[in-house]
C-alpha cells in the first residue's frame, strides 16, 4: 500500500456566527483534483467538542479496514 496523506484542519468559530462552509480543494501530483469534505462538531465545552471529535476519527479509518 502506498504511504497514505490524512490531510485536515481545525478552528474553533462561535456556532451562531458561522453562515456557511464549503468543501477543501486539493491539486495532485498527477493534476488531479480532489476535495476535502468539511465537517462541522458543536459543542458546548471542549470536553464534549473533543469527544465527537475522536469518535468521528475512529469511524472515519473504520472506512478503511486494510489499514
């Protein structure tokens, strides 16, 4: 298997004032595009923003059983 990239971001933004987001782009090597699907987590500590956050990353390599 080819050595892999887990590309992301993260920043904390008051719910309220958030309006709309959009998908990440991605060039490749080979002139490919891809996208980076955004996601969002709310929360009302960082306790509960963390939780969802680590559930979310397990389910997401859970896509993924050959790694």
């Amino acid at each position: 298997m080819a050595k892999l990239a887990l590309v992301y971001g993260l920043r904390l933004l008051p719910a309220d004032e958030m309006e709309s987001f959009g998908d990440a782009g991605v060039r490749l090597k080979n002139g490919n595009d891809a996208s980076v699907t955004m996601h969002v987590i709310e929360g009302s500590n960082e306790r509960e923003i963390r939780n969802q956050l680590m559930t979310s990353l397990d389910a997401f390599f859970e896509f993924y059983p050959e790694l």
